[in-house]
C-alpha cells in the first residue's frame, strides 16, 4: 500500500517542535507550503560572532532545518529526513533584527530530495540576502523498510 504525501503539515510542525536546537535558537516557523518552508530567530549578542554579525554556524543550522523540513512537507506522514550535504555562500554580513531562512525543495525523487536555501536579515526595514546555497536531504518514508 502506498502512502499519500500529506496536504496537512502536522507531522512538520511537529517534528520542528522537537528540535533542541530551535529551542535554543529561539525558532520559529514562517510558513509551511508544499515544499517551502520559512523559519525565523530574533537576533541577538549570544547568536554572534567575534565582529557581531549572526555567527555563520546559526545561519547553516537555521538553513539547514529550513531545507529539511521542505522535504519533509512533501513526504507522508511517518517519514523522516536527514541531511546529507549542503553548501552555503555567505553574501554579506548577518546583521539586522531579524533572521529569515527558506528551505524550497527543487528535485524529489525517491531516496533524495534536492533543496534551495536562502537566508534574510531585516536592517532598517528592509530585507537584504546574506546567505544562499543548496542542499542534498536523504528521504525515509514509512513503508520503505529504511525507518
């Protein structure tokens, strides 16, 4: 039997609500589409590096959560993803107070989602790129034996 990929997205929510890490960055979730998914985090000192700028492992992990939960908005209920590679471009520096990341799946095939990820900061109202890549997500569906 096979199984539907899911027009609600409790399973995504849900699984974000799980996550250690958003807690400790403060996460939240934007939006949640059909293969988009959008996340955000205030900015603040204990998120920074040494010039105060968003550190850029904070940036790869919200992209990265970003990119993963796109794959898994497109997956049934029950499946699971990991990340297997990603690939980031920091355009600019992260400053502003406020931190978008969205993770849109390009490619899903049947073991291997291919995502895009671009990170927003908001400095003085307006909304400026500073992070753009690609992402590899290994997909694990319910009956496929792999969970």
């Amino acid at each position: 039997m096979k199984t539907k990929p899911s027009t609600s997205f409790g399973h995504v929510t849900k699984s974000f609500r799980t996550q250690g890490v958003m807690k400790l960055l403060g996460g939240r979730v934007l939006l949640i589409r059909r293969g988009v998914v959008e996340l955000s985090i205030r900015n603040r000192p204990s998120l920074s590096q040494q010039d105060g700028f968003v550190h850029a492992g904070v940036l790869a992990t919200l992209l990265d959560s970003a990119g993963g939960y796109a794959a898994l908005s497109l997956l049934p209920h029950g499946s699971r993803v990991l990340t297997v590679e990603f690939k980031i471009n920091f355009t600019r520096p992260a400053t502003g107070s406020v931190v978008h990341a969205r993770g849109r799946v390009r490619k899903l095939g049947k073991r291997i989602a291919v995502c895009e990820l671009e990170a927003r900061t908001k400095r003085s109202g307006k909304w400026v790129s500073c992070a753009w890549g690609s992402q590899t997500i290994y997909c694990m569906r319910p009956n496929d034996g792999l969970n």
